[in-house]
C-alpha cells in the first residue's frame, strides 16, 4: 500500500479538507518539510478544475470546521471554473434570490480567500462582492450543470458548469467598504502572500492566553484549525499550554513559518500530511495512519498512541470546546 493512499479505494477522500481529489498520490508521498517557505504559491488548478469539488464534511468525534487550505482551493476552483466570464447567479432557494439578481448575467472577475472566508468578486454596479463563509456543514461542489438537489443557497453557472452553495453560515452581498470592515478583523493567513505576521505577533506576545488557543483564534491566525495547531506546535515542541507572553519572537517565527510550509502544501495537495521525511510510514516501516481525519500526523487524533519520536502516548484534552492533541514528553518547550 502506499503511503497515503486510503485502504480499498484507489480515491483519497479528506475529511477535514474536505476535499475529495481523483488525482491521489501525485505528491502525497513529499514531506512538507522539504518545501520551500519563499517560493511562489504553486496551485493545483491549472490542472482539469472538475477533478476537484467540496465534498461534505465529515463530523466524526467532533464538529470540524474546514482548514483554511480548503476555503484557498475551493477559491482555486470556481476561480479556475469561472473567471472571466458571464453567469447566470441565482439562488434556487429563494433565500439569497434578491442579491442574485442583481449579479445575474455579469461577469466574475474572481474568488479569492482569506483565512476561511471565501470572496467572489463580480463585475456588478453598487455592491459586488460575495463573501461566503462555509461554516460546518457548508459545501460548494462544482460540476456539469445537473438538476437543482436539496437547498441550494446559491448558482453560479455559465451555461455548461455550475456550482451550487448548500449550508453556508454566512452567503452576504457586500460594497468594498463593508468589506474592508470584515478583513479588518481576520488575523494573518499564512497561506497568503499579503499576510503580516507581525501582527499576529503583537496579539501573541501581550495575551496569557495559552498558544494553542490563539492559533486557533481567526483574528490573529486565520486558517488555522484543529489540525494544524496540534501539528504545528508538536513540530516546535512547545507546550501547548505556554501563554503567548512567554514565547520569545523567534520561536513565534519559527511557528509562523511553518505554517506557511503546512498550509501551503495542504493548498496544493488537498490533504493534511504533517510528518518530517524520517517519520513517513515507509521510513518507519510502519503501516499508515488509517483515518477519515485525514493524512500522516504527529499528535492530531492519536490519543493513546505512541508519539512516532519519543514512544510516549498522545495525550488529549477538551481546551475551549475542542479537542487538543499533544505529546507531553516532546512538547516542553515554553520558550
Ligand atoms: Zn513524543
């Protein structure tokens, strides 16, 4: 079996990406690690965009949000899909119809996201943007047009593709201003070119609050799930208990800058794989992690497993309503 690949399909489903992608294998077997922090952004859609589409999420154990690397490639893929060209918007629903007439017949100049918020931006008079959040269960398949099924917020369709919004949280009409508004308050993407992370940091280093919650907090990192705290933190082997004001700035880069890799990869894999070279299934000789949660992890979802360095068992607690993973012989860096 290879790495990554899901035991008895030959198609890699990502619970928490979310994303289902025909095309397995094309880069799962590539350590995160060995990827640039600098390079330009490499994403996979130039590549036939029908190969990707949302699927639900998975809710296993816990409500998942999607990361902020499914929001990018959902972007990624009406983005590929549709710009440039004139769509009939509706909203079969009803409930976003008003809005959707008056985008109706104009063109999409882009999609675009920030953290998970995702932004479509049309070639509309007055108000042109649409911002979408996807919340839990929210999803946003692409595919050759086909009968309405189920609640279908919003259409977007140029005669031969559509993509059809069901569940979001929030699918609003905005102006630029109001938009400006709701940016202002999303924190640093690391997935984004434009992100500063210096004003992550000045949140970071004056809170007590512990790190792994500020990671989690959408107005100083935005993206940043579940998955990608656990991970990112076992990499810097920092407690994910230490208060923000007890980190020191390099050690926040040093965070910050894997992020970036993390994130990135996940951009252009669709999947989670957070494992250095030396701890892959095939370096280890061990089978791989076999879970709806997504692909090789360190701590995440492996509670009372042993820690793929030190042996020791995972640990998990329940910090501000979510789960958290740790290894508590590794992560005892407060610095
Ligand atoms: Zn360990």
């Amino acid at each position: 079996m290879k790495a990554h690949s899901r035991p008895g399909s030959g198609i890699g489903v990502d619970a928490d990406a979310g994303v289902r992608c025909l095309r397995p294998g094309s880069s799962r077997a590539r350590s995160a690690r060995t990827r640039s922090t600098t390079g330009p952004l490499r994403l996979p859609f130039g590549a036939a965009w029908p190969d990707l589409f949302i699927a639900p999420f998975h809710h296993v154990g816990e409500k998942q949000l999607p990361e902020g690397h499914v929001i990018h490639r959902l972007a990624g893929a009406i983005g590929g899909a549709f710009s440039g060209r004139e769509l009939a918007v509706t909203s079969p629903q009803g409930r976003f119809a008003v809005e959707a007439a008056h985008l109706n017949g104009t063109r999409l100049r882009g999609a675009d996201a920030w953290g998970k918020h995702l932004l479509l931006d049309f070639d509309a008079d007055g108000d042109h943007l649409v911002h979408i959040h996807l919340g839990l269960i929210g999803k946003f398949p692409i595919g050759p047009i086909a009968p309405v099924h189920g609640q279908v917020r919003l259409r977007l369709d140029d005669g031969v593709t559509a993509a059809d919004l069901h569940g979001p949280q929030w699918c609003r009409l905005l102006g630029d201003q109001e938009w400006q508004s709701v940016r202002a308050t999303v924190g640093a993407d690391p997935i984004r070119p434009d992100a500063d992370p210096d004003r992550a940091w000045q949140a970071v280093h004056r809170s007590s609050r512990p790190i792994a919650v500020l990671l989690m907090d959408q107005a100083i990192t935005a993206g940043v799930g579940n998955i990608y705290r656990a991970e990112v933190l076992f990499r810097s082997r920092i407690d994910p208990m230490t208060p923000g004001n007890r980190l020191n700035h390099a050690t926040w880069q040093r965070i910050w800058e894997d992020l970036v890799v993390l994130m990135r990869d996940g951009v252009a894999t669709g999947r989670i794989d957070t494992v250095r070279p030396e701890h892959t299934p095939e370096a280890m000789g061990r089978p791989p992690r076999i879970d709806r949660h997504g692909g090789e992890v360190y701590v995440y979802r492996r509670a009372g497993r042993p820690c793929l360095v030190c042996g020791s068992l995972v640990r998990q607690t329940n910090l501000g309503g979510r789960h958290l993973f740790w290894c508590p012989r590794c992560q005892r860096r407060h610095r």
